[in-house]
C-alpha cells in the first residue's frame, strides 16, 4: 500500500471546511543566553511549507501538535512552546493561538469559533500519556480533528499517542505531510536498491551506538569508510595501537564481530590521525596507523582524508552519518569538512545523503548544504529507517492501527 500524501487528490476533498489536525516536530534548541529564542529555527521553516498546502485547501481550523524537550509529563514553563507559536506567527503572517495544555478545556470552545484559524496545542510532553503511547490521549487528540496530517519525521520511530496510536481513529483520513514525503523518498534512495557504486561514511563516538546501522549498510555497500572515534576499536581489533583514545572493550569485541563477516573487505579505516597528548590540546600529525601510548586520536589524518575523498568521487550515491573528529574545535576539523567539500563536489553527479545531528551540523559549518542532495531532519529517526526500512510512525500512517 502508497503511503498518503497531503499532495493526493482525496486530501483536497476531505480538507476543504474541515478540522485539520497536524502533528510536526517543533523540538527546537533555544538560544543559551536568551532562553525565549530560538537558535536554529530549520524544523520549523520546514514545516512551513506543509502549513501553508494545508491552508491552501481552505480548512475550517488547523491545529498543530508538537513535542518540546523533556518535560517529563509535567506542565513545565522552561518547555513551553510559546516561542514556536510567536515564530510561526511571523513566519505565516497571522495569529497562531497557543492553548495552556493540550487537554485544556477550552480547546472545544476555540474550535467552535469563527476567529483563530490556527491552534498550537502546548507541548503534548506535559502529559505522560504522550510518550506512554495512551489510547485515550490519542481519542483526545484525535477528536480535535477530521483529518490528519502526520509531518514529524523527526519523531517517527516514537511509539507515542501523537505519533503512532493516534492513527486508529483516522482510518483513510491520515495523511504524510512535504517534509516527510522528502525524507521517505531520499531515504529510500539509499535503502531500496541505491545506484551504484554506493559509499557510506559512519563517525562518532561509540561502535555500540551504530552496530546497527553498519550491519545493515554492509548489506549494500560497496565501501564503508569509518572515521572519528568509533574507528579506534576496528584498529585495535586488527593489532593496533590507538593510546589513550576512546576505546572501550564491549567496542572492540563489536567490532571483532563485524570484522569477521564476509562483508569485511567493504570496510576502510584510517591510516594516519590527527592526535594530542589531552583532549584538544595541540595538535600532532601521526603519520601511520598506529596511535603512540599517551597519544589521543582526535581527527583522521591527511592521507585518510585523500583516500577517503578518491572513494567518495567514484561513487553515485554516498551517505554520511558522524563526524570524522572533533570538529568542533578547528584544529580537529580538517578531516569532517573534508568530507563534506569531497560530497560537494559530486553536486548534480551522485545522490548524496547527510544524516544524523553532528553530520547536520557539520555540513552547515562548512557551508556547503545547497551542495547535498538531502540533509535529513530527523536525526535517530534517519538512523532507524536505514537500519530497519520504515519507522512505528510511518508503518502506522501507512496501514493504520486497530
């Protein structure tokens, strides 16, 4: 069965004068210094686009959902989503109006009004039934709307009232939004039969965090090529040193494990480092494989970074997940936008897809974004599908839930 699409005629049909109920994914950081600002506002410009072919299609009412931080299912100013409501507002050019809970008595009334086109239900995290995945939460919800638009990509390996169950009372009213119809299709780029030759980068910190995701690509792959401090165990479970860098024991017996399958030979690891006698101390170029004792490795060396760029320009489809180092620190950046300049340079020649947090952030510092074919919002949810082929939350918008 096609997944549905706000795009598809019958939404048209079921919209026009009706409620529309729209879940996205408004979990924004805020500004350190200036808690009431928002400090990267992407997920939100994203989700502007689905707003506003919603609104295109003259609903009654919209009302938007969201999650926000970890308030633990307790009513907590610090997550409210009130900086949201006034940025849309600014954003769509009308009123976005804001309830104090998202079981708030009032929503009913609010509904019933001519005025206030579109409604923000506050953070659904105050209630602990969210994230406990609660049915009668999810009716709740559910009666505030006649058909429902599900747009948090972000949030679709939740199993939550808003994000899963919440689609057994919208049987053939419940509709994928823009941005998750362009991450579905990316992804399955690089999940269903991707174009040939397919390289995927992975970095960061732990093998235990990824063994997953590096199971399924060898699958694929024609190479992997592993960077930051997840290369240190698959060097140490091959004979090397690696001094003090991160390595923990339950990483090197992973990657023992990995290094026995027959998809081995798909795997690249670094050849030379980038390293410091303390964590971002001065930097030294090791110009070997081996890591000297007292030494942490905290970047992928210059003939690493060459080899690695030579695959990554011979391929037609790339993804990358983690950062070469510690890129976050210039002295330690070399090898990260390494990577990003040589997937630059593929433009229009391969499908190129950046996934996962730091990666986003990576690429952004390098200013090379307009470059990829697709950078994932979705972070856990991005690593999830590749791992798995789908997520709880699109498998239930797909066929539904009893």
């Amino acid at each position: 069965m096609a997944l549905k699409y706000i795009t598809d005629e019958s939404f048209a049909a079921l919209a026009k004068d009706k409620r529309v109920l729209a879940r996205f994914d408004f979990n924004v950081p805020m500004d350190k210094n200036d808690p009431t600002k928002i400090s990267d506002t992407t997920r939100v410009d994203e989700a502007v686009e689905t707003i506003n072919a919603i609104l295109a299609h003259k609903p009654k009412k919209l009302i938007l959902m969201s999650h926000f931080g970890r308030p633990k299912g307790t009513v907590d100013p610090k997550y409210s989503l009130e900086p949201v409501a006034k940025y849309l507002a600014e954003k769509l050019g009308q009123e976005v109006l804001l309830t104090e809970t998202a079981l708030d008595r009032g929503i009913k009334t609010l509904l019933g009004l001519n005025e206030a086109k579109i409604i923000l239900l506050q953070n659904l995290r105050y209630h602990a039934e969210e994230e406990a995945n609660d049915r009668d939460f999810a009716r709740t919800l559910a009666s505030y709307g006649d058909v429902f638009v599900f747009d948090a990509f972000g949030a679709a390996h939740r199993k939550h009232a808003s994000t899963y169950e919440i689609n057994a009372f919208f049987k053939n009213k419940a509709f994928g939004g823009l941005l998750l119809k362009r991450e579905v299709e990316a992804l399955d780029k690089v999940c269903h039969n991707p174009t040939k030759p397919f390289v995927a980068i992975v970095g960061g910190a732990k093998v235990s965090d990824k063994i997953k995701i590096i199971e399924s690509l060898l699958i694929n792959v024609d190479k992997l090529l592993i960077g930051g401090a997840m290369a240190y165990p698959f060097l140490k479970a091959q004979g090397h040193t690696v001094g003090n860098s991160l390595c923990s024991d339950e990483d090197v017996s992973l990657a023992k494990r990995i290094l026995g399958m027959p998809s081995r030979n798909k795997i690249v690891l670094p050849s030379d480092h980038i390293v410091s006698a303390e964590f971002g101390g001065t930097p030294e170029d090791v110009g070997q494989t081996n890591i000297p004792d007292g030494k942490i490795g905290l970047d992928i060396g210059p003939s690493t970074l060459q080899n690695y760029a030579d695959y990554i320009r011979t391929a037609k489809t790339v993804l990358w997940n983690g950062p070469m180092g510690l890129f976050e620190n210039s002295n330690y950046a070399k090898g990260t936008l390494g990577i990003a300049k040589a997937m630059a340079s593929l433009e229009s020649q391969a499908f190129t897809l950046v996934g996962g947090g730091d990666s986003v952030s990576a690429v952004k510092l390098s200013g090379l974004s307009s470059k990829m074919s697709h950078i994932s919002t979705g972070g856990g949810a991005s690593l999830e599908y590749i791992e798995n082929g789908t997520l709880p939350g699109i498998q239930a918008l797909k066929f539904g839930i009893d």
